[in-house]
C-alpha cells in the first residue's frame, strides 16, 4: 500500500510504500509527457516503480521520460496504452525507442511493454533478444520487423495479444521469427523447419508423438516430452555432442535421414559402420542384445532409459562412461567376452545408480572394475570371480548385504567400497588400499550409530588357519593406513590381538573412541579394554543419561563396570527422568542377584 507521495511535475504525483518504491500514481487528464524520476537525485525513494499491479490508465500519455536515477520500471500495458516514444537517460533503459526496453550488463536487451500498438501499426524489434511477461498485452499489431534477434520468450509474453488472441498456424506451428511460440492442439506430427532456433518457455507438446527436427540444437526443444519418434534430418555433428543434445530426448525410437555419419538400427542411433552405438531410445522397454560388431557404446548412450536387460556383444571393447547410469528399470546384465579392464581409457560409473538391480556376477575374465561403476545400485547379491585384480573406488560403493569375500588373486581395492558391510573375508593379505580407505573415517551423527555399526570384522585365512581381527571403523589416517600396510603386506600375525584391539585408541575423538572400545568389549569380552573403561565408567554413564541413549546405556551397564552404590544411583536417577527402559532393566538385574544370593544351597542328608 502507498503511504507518501510526491509530485514530479505539474498534474503528476507517485506514491511510495515504506520500502521507497512507487506502487501508485495520479496523472492529471491531457498530461501528454510523464516523466518517471525519484523523489529527489540523491534519494534512493522511487528508484524503483512497481507498477504491474496498478490498473489505472492514462490514455492521454503520448511519452515517458526516464530518468538517470530510475533503476527499475514494472508497468502493465494498459496503463499508458497510447505512449509512442520512450526516452531514458537511465543506463538500464533504451533510449529513444518506441517501447519500454530494458538494458542488461551482458548487452542484451529486453522488451518490457510493446504498450498497446494498434492493428496495423509496424513494431520494430532490432536488437531485442528476450520478450517478457506480459510484454505485449493489450498489443493488436501483427506486423514486425527484425525479430530474428529474439531468443527467449517468457511463458506470458503474448498473452492478450493478437497474437495469442488469433493464433496462426502452419503446419501445426505457430512460429515467432525464430522462436517456436505454439502447437496447434490435435496435431500428432510436426516438422521443425531448419530456422527455428528457440522455444517459447512453457510451451506444450501434449498431443505431440512423432518430430521431425532439421537441426541437431532443436532436440533440446523436447527434453523431457514424451514422444514415439525423433526423426533426424541431416543433423551430421560430431558423436560426443549429437549424444548430449540427445540426453533428454525421451522417445521409444530414433529414425536417421540424409545423413552420412549416423543410421539407426532399430530405431537406435549407430555410426554408419555400425561399429558405435550413440543414443538408446529412453522409452523403450524390455530387453536388449547389442548387436554383434558394434565396438564402442558411447558415453551416457542408454543412461536414463527404461531397459530392464542387456546383453552386450563380444565384439563390444570399450563402454564409456555412465554409458547404463541411471536405468532404474536395469535388472539383468550379460557381460561380453570383449572387455578385461573396465578402467581402460580412464572409463567410470558403468552401471551406477541402476537401482533395480540386485544381482551381479563378475565373469571369470575380468580383471579390473572401474571408479563408481555399480555406485548407487542396491545389491543384494555379488560375485567376485577368482582372476579379478583390481577395484577402484567406490566401485560398488554401499551394498545390501553384511558379508563379503574378497577373492585372492584381489591386489587393489581403493576407497569407497562395500562400506557399509561388517563382515570381510580374505585369503593369506587384504588387498592394498582396501584397510586404509574402509577405516580412514570419521562421523558427524554418532548419536544415529549403534555399538554394532562401529567395528568392522576381518576373517583371514592362512593355509588352515582362520584369524579373526575386530578393527574400529572410524580411524584417523595416519592409523587407517598403518593397519593397510601391516595387513597388505604381511601374515596378520606379525601383530598380537591386543594390537588391533588397541586401534581404537587412534579415532578421531575421544567419544568415538569410547564407544568403540564399548563395541569391543561388548563383542571380545576383552579385559583390558574393559579396565579401561571402567576408569572412565562415570563418565561415560553420565554422557549416555544426557543424551537420553537409554539403548546404548544398557549395553554398556551388561560390561558390569560399575559399582552397586553407582547402578543404584543410576536407577534414581533414571526414574527422575522417565528413562523407563534403562530403569526396567537396572530393576531386572538387581531382582536376578537378589534370587540369586536368596536361593538355598544343595544340602545332602544321608
């Protein structure tokens, strides 16, 4: 609401809110010239005019004037409906235009208010690239010239037009210069001439199932538009960038004319020896066998799509990356013979983020799985062949299951891998990287994280004999990759088990390193971990009954670290603060020793 006002000329006057900028104006009637000014040249009140919502109109106002000290202009049409030259000594105005046009840093301008051109009228816009909201409302003029400069229409730029008003289409098209502004409603099957370069934003393709583009840019036009066919005219760019204009084209098939680079196969896009695969219709359902001779399936080529099954051909020896990333639907995964090392030419994220796939099995001939390549999917089932070498990081990142095995023929395995398991089997070392990169960690949320979440168990097999390390899961560097060396490079049992027990003393924080040491006593029984945290056991109490754990309270009371007088303690002060799960459980304990000591001993009479 405008609260003040103040008058720029005679028969003017702008009103402001208490932000400074003018929401209100009064014109006296046959003003012809109102100039738009602040309320002073060094006030920043009425610098800017909020005027979109204002419905009054003054149809004697032939010219408006802006000022050097105006930074923003928002008026409707209708307003000055009549207004046939705008002149600005602001540096973010045209000047000496017929329209309001607004000037950015980057050099481009913007039409804001075409004012209401009558039919007939001829509307130059040279040098206009974007038209805005609302610019030509109330606007009757169907005539313009130099509009091939226009790129960006905003999704109301037409609206009350006669533009909008008498839609003209042909072929199905409504066509704005350069830019592609309508689609006739019905029309199943459009043609994009080779000129247009732009799309109305918001523009619907609604009744639209079958394209035909003439330049490889006007795929963009129909990311994320539901089609049945893409046909391709001409359109001979270079693999790398037809894929990516491809990469939010979703069709069920791809249909390649008057090209010399590209054909389809089976609606699926190929280089003219067949020898590449670009693009794979992202609708298309059900199962797929590459065919055989294909060489190369190219970056991101099925990434997205609806797939639920692949066969890939022997002949296939490189796969780029992400090539399968994101096929949500993916179940199943025929490797081809023609790949050993899936890192070759620095390839990555293979099959990441396929979430339906919950079972993978490496073949006996890989020896190497790259960075990220099964990274987001949720398995719950994996084989690791005999033969396989080498797993980059987070290769499989979080899996659905507790217990893995690690082949040995096995030598790296950097970080990021299989890091939410417990359970890790190896044969005579762990491979290098594998110890460092699993227990190099720390935590932000250890409230979330149970006792159980904070060990990792390591069994090694050596000729008959089965070692059992407990190792903490959150180590700092220097500790993590001490373990990674002892463990890669020797017999396990260079170290005591008092060694690996001790680790824990190397977490990042003394809390952490509490409770891990809990987790281990908890799981090893081990007394001189449990020594030490007896020492601490008043402590460690207290810090659980702050931070209401009652859970983790009672798996550290089942130690039996503390005094009679301190569980009674503890008991009291479990009631007091409605802990009722750590109170049952002291009562239940305190009941069981008293029956104990109150039960009668075995006496025998002859």
């Amino acid at each position: 609401m405008a609260n003040f006002g103040y008058s720029s000329q005679e028969g003017v006057t702008f009103y402001y809110n208490n932000m400074g900028k003018v929401t209100d104006l009064c014109i006296n009637p046959n003003v012809k010239t109102v100039t738009i000014c602040s309320r002073s040249s060094n006030s920043f009140v009425g610098s800017q005019f909020s005027l979109q919502d204002c419905k009054k109109q003054f149809p004697d106002v032939e010219v408006l004037r802006i000022s050097s000290d105006i930074i923003d202009v928002c008026i409707n049409n209708k307003m000055f409906p009549n207004v046939k030259n705008v002149y600005s000594e602001s540096k973010y105005y045209k000047n000496d235009v017929r329209m309001l046009v607004r000037k950015y840093k980057n050099g481009s301008f913007a039409l804001k208010n075409a004012f209401c051109a009558a039919a007939g009228d001829v509307i130059d816009l040279k040098g206009i690239s974007i038209i805005d909201d609302n610019a030509f409302d109330g606007c009757m003029a169907t005539d313009f010239v130099n509009i091939d400069d226009v790129s960006i229409c905003r999704a109301d730029a037409f609206t009350g037009s006669a533009i909008e008003l008498n839609k003209r289409y042909k072929n199905g098209l409504q066509i704005f210069g350069s830019v592609l502004i309508g689609v006739q409603s019905g029309v199943f099957d459009i043609e994009i001439p080779s000129y247009v370069k732009h799309v109305k934003r918001d523009i619907s393709f609604q009744d639209v199932k079958n394209v035909t583009i003439n330049n490889a840019d006007q795929l963009c036009f129909f990311n994320n538009v539901p089609l049945g066919c893409m046909r391709l005219n001409g359109c001979n760019i270079l693999p790398g960038a037809l894929r990516s204009k491809c990469g939010g084209v979703k069709v069920k098939q791809y249909k390649i004319c008057d090209n010399s680079i590209y054909c389809d196969v089976d609606g699926v896009i190929f280089t003219e020896d067949r020898k590449t695969l670009i693009s794979y219709p992202k609708l298309r359902e059900g199962h797929y066998d590459i065919p055989d001779g294909t060489e190369t399936i190219w970056t991101d080529a099925f990434s997205g799509g609806l797939i639920s099954s692949v066969k890939i051909a022997d002949s296939v020896y490189d796969i780029g990356d992400k090539a399968f990333s994101g096929c949500e639907h993916l179940e199943n995964i025929e490797f081809g013979k023609g790949i050993v090392n899936y890192c070759h030419y620095g390839r990555t994220r293979t099959f990441s983020y396929c979430t339906s796939l919950k079972s993978v099995s490496i073949p006996e001939w890989v020896k190497n799985l790259n960075d990220g390549m099964f990274v987001g999917c949720r398995l719950e089932s994996l084989t690791l062949p005999d033969g396989l070498e080498e797993i980059e990081a987070n290769t499989f990142g979080k899996i659905a299951f507790e217990d893995i095995t690690i082949p040995p023929s096995v030598k790296v395995i950097y970080s990021g891998n299989f890091t939410n398991a417990k359970t890790y089997r190896f044969t005579d070392r762990v491979p290098h990287g594998f110890t460092g990169g699993l227990l190099y960690n720390s935590t932000n949320n250890l409230e979330s994280l149970q006792f159980s979440d904070l060990v990792k168990k390591f069994i090694i097999t050596e000729g008959s004999e089965e070692h059992v390390l407990f190792l903490p899961a959150y180590l700092e560097h220097k500790a993590a990759y001490e373990l990674d060396e002892i463990l890669s490079n020797f017999s396990c049992t260079i170290k005591d088990e008092q060694y690996y027990l001790d680790c824990y003393k190397s977490c990042p924080d003394l809390i952490l390193a509490q409770e891990t040491a809990i987790a281990l006593a908890l799981i090893t029984g081990n007394e001189n971990i449990k020594k030490e945290l007896k020492k601490r056991a008043r402590s460690i109490t207290s810090r659980l009954l702050k931070s209401n754990q009652e859970e983790k309270l009672i798996d550290f009371l089942k130690l039996d670290l503390l005094s009679d007088h301190m569980v009674a303690s503890l008991q009291e002060t479990a009631q007091e603060n409605g802990m009722t799960t750590v109170s049952a459980y002291i009562l239940n304990e305190q009941n069981k020793k008293l029956l104990k000591k109150e039960s009668p001993k075995n006496t025998f009479r002859i």
